[in-house]
C-alpha cells in the first residue's frame, strides 16, 4: 500500500470516528466532560463540546454535511448555555486549582468560537471572543497572558505553563483574523517576538515545559535554582521535566503550526528556537521518546491510578496528546522543516498505540477515554487545510 493510500485510509478511519461522535450527540443531546488525562482533574462537558464543535463545522464547511446546520446550532445554545459571567467559562472543577485550566481552557472554548463564526458568521460569536480575549489580561512586561478571574478579589495570575501560553495565542490570532482588532493584534506580535527569552529549549531542540522568567530578583533566583536541579537530575537518570517535555512537544509544535497559518506578516520558522524545535520532531530521538514507558521519570504526577496497561508508552503522547495525528497538521504547515515520511511514521505509531477498531474509537491505552476521541479535531484540522477529500 502507498503513503499517500494509507493516508486516505487513517483519514476515513478519523471520519469514522467523528461521525460516531456527531451521531451520539444527536442521539443524547449532550456529551460528557473528562478528567484531563494523566491529571485526573475533572473536567465539565465545555471542552468536549468545543472540539465536537470544531469536528461538525469542518464536516459542514469542507465536507458539504450541510444537514449538521441544525445539530451545531443546537452545540452552540449549550456552550453559550455553559457561561457564567460574560467571556467565562468553567473548565475544570478540582480542588485546589483554578477553574479555566490556566489560559489552555478557553482557548478551546475561542477555538468552537471560530469554526461557529465560519459556518453562521454572527455578530455575537465575535464579541463573545473579544470578551473571553479580554478577559486574561496581557502582561506587558513578562510577555504572558494571565488567567481570567472568577471574582473581583482575585489577582492577576500569569499562567507559566508554555504549551498553555502558545494555544492560547493560537487561538487568539485564529480569532482575530476575524475580530481584526489592532490591539489584540499588537500582543501577539509582542507575544510572539518575546519567545525568544520566554521559550527555553534543550541541546537537541526539546522544547521545556515550564517558563522560568520571572519579574522579581528573588522569584528570578528561585527559578534559576529549579532549572539546574531539574537539569542536573537529567544527567543522572533522576526524575525531571524531561518525560513530559518528551510527550508534549509535538503539542507545542502544532500551536506554532496554527500561528504560521494566521499569521502573515512574522515568519515564525525565522526564529532561531522555533526553527530548531520544529526540526528536532524530524529525529529519531524525537520519535523513540514518545515510547518512553518509564513514567517513574516523571516527578509531576501521581500515577498510582493509572493502570499499567495505560503505562505502555509516553502516558503524555500519544494516549493524550494523540501526537501522531497532530503531525499531519505540523507537516503540511511546515513542509520546508518536516519530512513528511515521518509525519506518516508518527500517525501509524498513534493508530498502532490507540486506536481500536472494534469500537471506532482511540481509547485503546488511553488512561482518559472520554476525552482522547474529541481530539480527533486536531485531525480534521489537517484535512481542512490540506483539502483532502476522503
């Protein structure tokens, strides 16, 4: 079988899938909300939604599924059904953390916004991102975006996860192709220019998963501290950043895609870090991390509730990031740095690692079943942009 018939191949298998999800909301009218993956923080349906929300409007706006109109109008009065206060949703319900999953949780939500927007071009979906947009106040002096507050007495809290910050800004540029607003448009070049001190990566182009730059002297020193503990307990073996930094960079790469194809006017594959860490997914090393079994190595999380099964490869990779199908997306964006042949290596270890056919779904390994399905979006993304017909 050629590439380019297995690619068609893992495509109606992708579609498969979506339908299936399209149908069960027919059917249920609603879809449920998971536990975030390996975190286990329990999640409310608005994420879900708004990846269900993407899938249906790629089916309508490049699969010519007219007859979904009715079903995604029905999605849209639930999500806005979902909002609390103007712009504000609530993503996660767990103990000690905030409510929006730092600045991740409603970037999905601006995400369903847009494809909303492209198939029903109403006034109201616009403000409603201008609002959630509005709503994480940008530091002008750090570079970063903060997290939206649920009350008046909250801080401003800067969200200093990176994969957080870049889909964010993914989803803010995708929005203000449409909001064109001059101000908006103004942070994320800033955003944008200032990765360069807020992006930190690895020898070999592995992108870190934490933003160590900070304001104060001593906030500075402290961090400092924490990168060379966690880079000397790499040199030994010890626990690190590095197992999730591994199962997250493709996630990384695939906001840095997402940007590419918005913006016109930085030519991002320019920079000097983003360059050399969309590179670094065309390695071998690359490719062998996310097969990573040995979670010990991770010092993040509690993993005594994740089954061994679950455990087979980087639990961070393909079983929650779905790597493999976001590389699709990556390779058709950046076809310059990416060598498409191992674009398909990474989309048929997804399939071989997750995917079971006997339920059209990729829960197979997969620690959070209710939520792995629904990021077959970043799929039909590829095939939205790639025109492929299936």
């Amino acid at each position: 079988m050629s590439s380019d018939e297995k690619l068609k191949e893992y495509s109606e298998i992708v579609m498969n899938v979506g339908k299936r999800l399209i149908n069960e909301y027919k059917e249920k009218r609603c879809v449920s909300g998971g536990i975030n993956g390996p975190y286990n923080d329990p999640e409310t349906p608005v994420r879900n939604l708004c990846h269900l929300i993407v899938i249906t409007a790629i089916e309508i706006t490049s699969f010519d599924k007219a007859d979904y109109m009715p079903l995604i109008k029905e999605m849209s009065d639930q999500l806005l059904s979902y909002m609390i206060a103007p712009g504000l949703f609530v993503m996660r319900e767990k103990k000690g953390k905030d409510r929006s999953n730092g600045t991740i949780g409603h970037s999905w939500v601006i995400e369903a916004l847009v494809y909303l927007y492209k198939v029903n071009p109403q006034k109201d979906y616009l403000e409603l991102m201008r609002q959630i947009i509005m709503n994480h106040k940008y530091n002008t002096s750090l570079h970063l975006y903060c997290v939206p507050k649920y009350s008046e007495i909250e801080d401003d809290v800067i969200d200093f996860t990176l994969n957080h910050q870049l889909w964010f800004a993914a989803s803010v540029a995708e929005a203000n192709c449409f909001l064109n607003d001059d101000h908006i448009r103004d942070s994320l070049r800033d955003f944008i220019v200032n990765l360069k001190s807020n992006m930190e990566i690895h020898k070999k182009g592995l992108i870190c998963h934490p933003i160590y730059k900070r304001e104060s002297y001593i906030q500075k020193i402290r961090q400092n501290l924490r990168k060379s503990i966690d880079g000397i307990n790499r040199v030994f073996g010890k626990p690190s950043y590095q197992y999730r930094e591994e199962g997250y960079h493709i996630f990384n790469i695939m906001a840095f895609a997402r940007l590419k194809h918005v913006i016109n006017d930085i030519n991002i594959e320019e920079f000097k870090k983003i360059n050399k860490a969309v590179c670094y997914v065309n390695t071998e090393y690359c490719l062998e991390s996310l097969e990573n079994k040995e979670f010990r190595l991770d010092n993040t999380i509690d993993y005594s509730s994740i089954l061994p099964q679950n455990r087979a490869v980087n639990i961070y990779g393909y079983p929650y990031n779905v790597s493999g199908l976001e590389m699709m997306y990556i390779a058709e964006t950046f076809p310059d740095l990416i060598d498409n042949s191992i674009a398909v290596k990474y989309l048929e270890r997804q399939f071989g690692h997750c995917y079971e056919s006997e339920y059209r779904s990729f829960r197979k390994g997969c620690h959070d079943d209710r939520v792995i399905d629904y990021r077959i979006y970043e799929y039909y993304r590829f095939l939205e942009s790639s025109g492929e017909r299936v």
